[in-house]
C-alpha cells in the first residue's frame, strides 16, 4: 500500500490500457458469431477496428471518431453485430469529441447513424441502430453538457475576479477622495482652530488663568485630533500611494529639482543648481543616467561632507551633456566599501550611456564627480 500510495498513472497509458482492455474483449465477443469458417475472423477484425481508434482519443479525437465510425458501418454493411466492448469505445470517443469541440462538430459524426435507421432492412436491425444512434448521441450530449458548463463556471469565476476588481480599484478610488478631503479641508480647519485658540490666550490682555488653561486645552485637543487625523490619512493612502509608486515613471532631470529640494529640506547640505547651454529634451535613458549620477554624489556629499556647500552644473553641449557635482568639503571621502561602491555605480552608468566619468579632489578644494554623457539619444 505505501508504495502504491503516490503512484500516478499517466493519461496516454490509462487510454492505451482501456484500449487494450476494449480490443481484447471485442475480439473475444465477436468470435462465437456464426457465419462460415471465415466469419469468426471477419468479426474480431472489424470489432477491433472499431475499438483501435480510441488509442487517438487525446491527440486527435475527431480524426478516431471517424475512423471508429467508418469500421462500425462497415461492420453493419457486412451483417457484423456492434459488440459491447466497441458500442463502450464509440461511447468514449463521442464523449470525447462532445467535451473537446464545439457542438456542430458532435453533430455532424452522429449524422451517419441517423441514416442508418433509413438503410437497415429488418426490424432488428432498425432496433441496433436506433440504440447505437441513442448511445452515441447521448454520450456525445453529455460531453457537451459537461464543456459547456465548464465553460459558464470559468466565465463565472472571471466575471467574479473583474467584479473584484472594480470594486478594488472603486474602494481606492474612494479611500484617495476621503483622504483629500480631509487633507484640505478638515484638517485645515482644526489646524485654524489650535492657531486661533494659542492666538487669543497669547493676544488677550487680563485674560483670566481659568480662560486661559481652558484656551490653551482647546489648542492642545486641536493638535492631537490633527495628530491622529495625519495617523487615518496615512492609513488610508497607504494602498493608493504604493499602487502610484510602482506606476511612477523614472525620473528625469526634469525630477532634479524636487531632489535638490529634498537635499535643501534636510539641512545637512547647501545646495546650487547651474545650467548652462540650450535646454532641450534628452532620451530617457540618458536624463535618468544623469540623475541618478547627481543622485548618488549628493548622497557621498551628505555621508563625507555634512554642512558642505555643492554646486550642481549641467552644461547642454551640441553633442554632449556634461555633468559636474562639486563640494567645498574636506576632499576625497575615506576608503571604505560604501564609498569605492557608490563611485563604482555611477562610473558604469556613465559606461553603459558611452560616456565617462571621473571623481577626485577638487581643483582647489573638496571633492569633484565630473561626467560627460553623449547625447546620441537627444529628442527632436
């Protein structure tokens, strides 16, 4: 039992051992037929023929629908009996057939056995083909029922998932709208409130200490509700602003002047911008090569050199842009990995646009990130 427990059966091998298993006992069943010497052969032949085709069952189940329907009309045509083994395999196929394909395909392979009630001769024979065409249109009927409720529950389930996803996108949609309007215009006025009640306990001359601890407690209650009003407007853009910042573009030069803001607001760096040449569009891959060079000097500057002043000039060339980051600092930066592997960076991004960079001490002071980027990617 162990070792028959994770045993997995391969789909070709089971329809090869049905196969087999069909073709021996039709073979076996047509040989007590009555008919001459010759008659017992004949009928294991076609009976087998009949049940060979469902060893195509899985590549081509049309083609061995055909196939078994031809041997079994023969067989009808040469007074040979439908075996059971054969009526189970011609089941099998049309099953088949029904799962796989669209209905009017079914429908034309049961078309023979429709005909066939209009040339069989006698009343038994009119019976075996009125329940062969039963057999046969049933199990293909049940195939196609089976298909084509397979096929409403994946429209179900996709239905359902876009559902989901509207409302999803609806819900942030919302949750985006909530926040601003609590950004600017509730939070707006309790901010007013907190300033006007520190503005009258300030300004009011005689002011009793009962008014004024009770202004002074408006002032105190108005900044926590605006604290924990800042914590729900948080929890509230979290999902919108990570779903804004994987569809956020890569940023350009055009986006250096909010990092140079962003250096400005920290304190640590006295920032100057200088640009030079005509300004004209550049490609893409270059604006961000060139950003993110200022990038990551800015960030060796505000590491090694605290309360430097930098200067960052682009110069627009006919041909070229340069770029040049330089510091009134202490020099070069102290060997370490941090230091050798941010150079490092910003040389191979110079490389990969076909430029060059250099780093070192400044002419005079400091410390010097110069790169010259060819501007083969300029835009019209």
């Amino acid at each position: 039992m162990t070792g028959v427990t994770g045993l997995r059966v391969r789909p070709g091998t089971l329809v090869g051992a049905a196969t087999a298993v069909l073709g021996v006992g039709a073979a076996i069943e047509s040989l007590g037929s009555t008919g001459g010497p010759l008659a017992p052969a004949l009928h294991a032949l076609v009976a087998c023929a009949v049940v060979a085709p469902l060893a195509l069952a899985r590549l081509w189940p049309v083609i061995a629908a055909v196939l078994s329907t031809i041997a079994c009309l023969s067989g009808v045509l040469l007074a040979t009996p439908a075996t059971v083994a054969g009526t189970l395999a011609l089941m099998a196929l049309f099953w088949t057939v029904g799962h796989v394909r669209p209905l009017p395909c079914p429908a034309l392979l049961v078309l023979p056995y429709a005909l066939l009630l209009f040339v069989a001769d006698g009343a038994g024979d009119r019976v075996s083909a009125v329940v062969l065409l039963a057999l046969v249109l049933g199990a293909a009927a049940v195939g196609a029922a089976m298909r084509l409720r397979a096929e409403t529950r994946r429209r179900q389930v996709s239905a359902r998932s876009a559902e989901a996803s509207l409302l999803e996108y609806a819900a942030r949609g919302e949750r985006a709208r909530i926040a601003r309007e609590l950004h600017d215009v509730v939070a707006h006025h309790i901010t007013m409130i907190a300033l006007q009640a520190d503005a009258a306990r300030l300004a009011t001359p005689g002011l009793p200490p009962d008014g004024a601890q009770r202004l002074t407690a408006i002032g105190d209650t108005a900044r926590t509700a605006l604290s924990e009003m800042r914590r729900l407007l948080g929890v509230l853009r979290e999902d919108v602003d990570a779903e804004d910042e994987l569809r956020r573009p890569q940023p350009g030069l055009r986006q250096l002047y909010a990092l140079l803001d962003e250096v400005r607001d920290a304190g640590s760096v006295s920032v100057r911008l200088i640009v030079s040449g005509p300004v004209q569009p550049l490609d893409q891959g270059l604006e961000l090569t060139a950003y993110r060079i200022v990038q990551e000097a800015l960030t060796n500057v505000r590491r090694h050199a605290p309360g430097a002043s930098v200067d960052v000039e682009l110069r627009y060339c006919a041909d070229e842009l340069w770029v040049r980051v330089h510091d009134n600092g202490p020099g070069a930066p102290p060997s370490g990995a941090a230091a050798g592997h941010g150079l490092t960076g910003m040389r191979e991004r110079a490389a990969m646009a076909g430029g060059t960079l250099v780093a070192g001490p400044g002419p005079t002071s400091g410390f010097l990130v110069e790169a010259v980027l060819p501007r083969k990617g300029a835009a019209a």
